[in-house]
C-alpha cells in the first residue's frame, strides 16, 4: 500500500510530498513553518461539500496552489487546485486514467461523508459534538424530522397552556352564574305588546263604560219626557241595549298595567344576568377544550421524546456506552464534559476510527494535546483498525518519529523547479529522463510517461 500526500504553495507551505510508511504519520516544525498549513490543505482537500475553510489558500507571491493525495491500494487520486480564493477546483481520477464526473461524490463515498478530527471534537460544546456523533450514527429516523415534529409539539402544547392561563383568568373575573338563574333572555317587545294590548282593552272598556252611562242619561230625560216622547224612548232603549251587549261582550283587561311596567324595569336585569350565565359557560366550556389540548399536547410531546430515546437506544455508536442527550452525547450514561481527559481522548479516537470507509484517514490539528502514551495508543489503534493517522504535533519526540516542516518544506528536501528551458518545453520526450535531465526535483517515477501529465505535483512544461 502506498499513499502519497502532496501540498504546493497553500498557505505557508511551499512543497511538502510525503510517502509515509505505517498507520501514524506526524508533522513537525516551528510555529509558522507551514506544518498547520500542510494539515489544512487536506481538511479542505477532503470536504466533499467544497467549502471555503480558508480566506486565502494561494501562498504570498504565487498563482495557484494544489492539494492531492493518491492511494493505489484504492487506484485513485484526489486534486483540489486553487487558481483564486475560493474553494478551488476538485478533481478525482482513476490511477488508470479514467476521471470521475462527480468528484464530490466520490470523496463523500470514500470518506463516508466525513473526516473526524477527534482533537477538534474535543474542544467542540456539547451541542456540537452531539451533532458531529449522529453524522456517524445510522438512527432508525430522521434526527431533524423528529425533532421538527418535537419542536411542533412543544409550540402547540406552549400555545395550549397559553390559552389555558388566558381563560382561567377570565373565568375568574367573570361575574359568576347563578345555577338557579333564567337560561333565555326575556323579550321586552314582548311586553311592550302586552301592555299595549292591555291599554287597547282599558280603552275600549273605558269608551264602553262612558257611552253606558251616556245613554243611561239619555234614557232618564227620555223617561221625564215619555209621555211626549215615547218613541225615542224606545228607540233609546234599544240604542241602551246594544251598548250594554257591546259592554258585555268587551271584557275588560286581566293583566295589570302597572305590574307589567314594573316588569318591563327588570327585563334588562334579568337579561345581563343570562347573558353572564351564557359567557361564563362558554368560557367554561373554552376552559376544559384547552385544558384538554393542552393534555394532548404534553402526551403527544411525551410520545415524540419517548420513540426519539427509544430510536437512541436501540441505535448503534461507534462506542459502546456512548449515546446522546438533547443537549450533548453521554457516556456511560455520564455527559461527556465530565468524563476525565484520558476517557474522552479514547472515546474521541475510537469514534474517529469506528468506521469502515473506503479511505481511512483521521487527521488531527491538536495533536500537543497527546502525550507520548496516548500517542502510542494512538498508532495501535490505527494499525488495530487499518487507519492512516496524519498527526499536526510538535512536542517531546515529534521530530524524531516524524516530518519536521522548515519554511513551508520537507527539512532537507528541495523545491521542484517550476519551469524549464523553452527548448525543453517545445520537445515531447517520453519518460522522465526529462524530468531528471532538466533537474526537476523529486523526478518521476521511471514507469510513467512525464509527457502524458499525469503526475499532479509535476509543474515542469514538458508535462503541462
């Protein structure tokens, strides 16, 4: 198996090629030396999404910049090449020529989607390494559904217990019913009717009353007149008669006037008290709706939280008594935060390495943060899981056991030439005789054609 990592001219390293042998490759050097650089050019190289991680990758004074790694147990090579500030070009080619149209696929079939960083994960909050652990973690639902449909829940029970708030204070300052009370209001009209009716009966017992007595006189004077006037008499008997059959037959009125305007007075009070018996039953009945919203609410938020731990529970980590929390992940049913450094070291390495992509790469920016035991674990842990380990660490013996980084190279190695002769540029010749006749630093490898330009750290024009 043989990987080879190469950086050109990205950010403080000008040339560094590594052929590492072994499951643990670390970088050494100075502050500013270019070995954070080195490191930064494969966490972009293998973001399948291609976001800009760095505001400007091209190192001061140059054009362009590049990225590749080349793994021929895998038969394949990854270039990311930056020509501006932006995220740069990518590109995937088979080590037999064949390109692959959807590079980003590519890099997210063989990475998993993902490269950990366990040091990074470390100094990540709670929230953020609970998230970085479910990437990692095949759940039996969708984690941001679910929790759309918690967040769902939660509003309708938030606006339920609202309205529960709401209606037991207007309950409360609502003028209460009187269970005994009237349950319709009363018509006035009503009233107004009987009373008209009543005075229309008054009148014309009145009017009867009146033309009685009317004729009554009359008959009186008919009668000291008989004898002279006889015939109006008889004709005022009977005028008489027929006033007292319409007297008769006119009955007078049985509701008293009088009571029903007393009545008449109340029927507003009797009315203002139906009308709060009615608000105070609806709000009542309002009440006991949101109440029992409000109850289906918190079962359904309950239910929603219920199956989401269940779906936890029965997920698989890529660690055995670790599992998340809504606010973090845990271990051992402990929060992480609180496990001791060397626990959480272990765990964040186990994590990283937990996996079975295609290419298996862990880097690690911290690597100070491991001392030379958690290092050693560190190396035993890979080979125990087939991993490469690309290490930035420069404390106790990183630069015995690993590359040490000087002014953006390879301590001792030497910049490839970036251009040759015109004379050289304009002939093709196949084989990288020409690289090494022309002094282009490291030469290519004998077997492969330097005019066909397939060796993606080679500037030389021959090939280009």
């Amino acid at each position: 198996m043989t990987k080879t990592l190469t950086v050109q001219n990205f950010k403080g390293c000008q040339y560094v090629q590594l052929s590492p042998e072994g499951s643990l490759v670390v970088i050494a050097g100075d502050n500013g030396a270019g070995k954070s650089s080195f490191i930064d050019a494969f966490t972009e190289l293998f973001d399948p999404k291609g976001t800009r991680l760095t505001p400007e990758p091209i190192r001061h004074g140059e054009t362009e910049a590049s990225a590749s790694f080349e793994d021929t147990d895998l038969g394949v090579r990854i270039t990311r090449t930056w020509k501006k500030n932006d995220a740069g070009r990518l590109e995937v080619v088979a080590l037999d020529g064949a390109k692959y149209s959807k590079p980003a696929d590519v890099i997210a079939k063989l990475t998993g989607g993902v490269i950990f960083d366990p040091s990074v994960f470390l100094t990540m909050d709670d929230r953020r390494q609970r998230d970085a652990l479910l990437q990692m973690v095949d759940l039996p639902f969708d984690l941001d559904a679910i929790e759309r449909e918690r967040q769902a829940e939660y509003e309708r029970r938030t606006v339920a217990n609202r309205d529960v708030t709401r209606l037991r204070g207007a309950v409360a300052s609502a003028q209460p019913a009187e269970p005994d009370g009237p349950d319709e209001e009363v018509s006035a009209q009503d009233i107004l009717d009987q009373i008209r009716a009543a005075q229309d009966a008054q009148y014309a017992h009145d009017a009867a009353e009146r033309r009685y007595k009317e004729t009554g006189e009359a008959k009186a004077r008919i009668e000291r007149e008989i004898a002279d006037l006889r015939e109006r008499a008889h004709a005022a008997a009977e005028a008489h008669d027929r006033a007292w059959a319409t007297l008769n037959a006119t009955p007078a009125p049985t509701v008293p006037v009088d009571e029903l305007r007393v009545e008449l007075a109340a029927v507003e009070e009797t009315n203002a008290a139906v009308r709060a018996k009615r608000e105070w039953q609806k709000l009542q009945a309002e009440l006991a709706e949101a109440v029992i919203d409000a109850e289906l609410a918190e079962a359904g938020l309950a239910k929603v939280e219920q199956r989401k731990r269940d779906g936890l529970a029965s997920a698989t980590f890529p660690v055995d008594g670790l599992s998340v929390s809504d606010t973090g992940i845990t271990f051992q049913g402990v929060p992480f935060s609180q496990v001791n450094r060397a626990a959480q070291l272990r765990v964040a390495f186990a994590v990283a390495t937990a996996g079975t992509p295609d290419l298996r790469l862990v880097i690690v920016k911290e690597g100070d943060l491991l001392d030379s035991s958690s290092l050693d674990w560190v190396r035993s842990i890979a080979e125990e899981r087939g991993y490469t380990v690309l290490v930035e660490r420069d404390r106790d013996e990183s630069r015995q056991i690993g590359f040490t980084i000087v002014d953006g190279q390879v301590e001792g190695a030497t910049a490839p030439v970036a251009k040759v002769a015109a004379a050289a540029r304009r002939e093709r010749v196949d084989g990288c005789d020409t690289c090494a006749t022309q002094g282009i630093v490291p030469p290519h490898d004998p077997s492969t054609a330097c005019a066909s330009g397939s060796r993606v750290h080679c500037t030389c024009e021959v090939c280009f």
